[in-house]
C-alpha cells in the first residue's frame, strides 16, 4: 500500500526590496547591451566580407534591428534615470 503524504502549500515568496530588483536589473542590461553589441560588431563584419546581394540585404535587416534594440535599451535607461533626480 503507498503511503500518500499531505501536500503543503509552499508558503509565498517575499518580493524582494526594489533596490534589489534595480541592483540586479542594471548587470543584466549591461550584459545583454553587451551581447548586442558583440552581434552587431559580427554583423558588420559580415556584411562588409560578402558580396552576395541578398545576404547584404539579409545582414542589413538584422543590423538595423540590433541598432533598434540598442536604442530602446539607451532610451528605457534615460528614462528610468529621469526618475532618480
């Protein structure tokens, strides 16, 4: 016969502290700006290397997202910098 065990309820977790939030938001930024960065430096790379007319215009839709996503990125940061003065 198995022996079945009351289930517990986990008891809910505490949100931690919004500095905390922000102290783990900001590594998180920058590393994925980071990363952006890194693929957009590739991207170039390849695009400056081919000579293949479609992959040029494949490579330059890719390059203008990563632009966009890095604009996006600078603008959320002044923004939320607005607030701390």
């Amino acid at each position: 016969m198995i022996n079945h065990l009351p289930l517990e309820t986990p008891e809910p977790t505490r949100q931690p502290p919004s500095q905390l939030l922000v102290a783990y938001s900001i590594p998180a930024r920058m590393e994925k700006r980071q990363k952006l960065l890194a693929d957009l430096a590739r991207h170039l790379t390849l695009r400056n290397l081919t000579t293949d007319e479609e992959a040029r215009a494949a490579i330059n839709e890719r390059v203008r997202d990563i632009e966009s996503r890095l604009a996006e990125m600078d603008q959320s940061a002044k923004s939320y910098h607005r607030g701390w003065s």
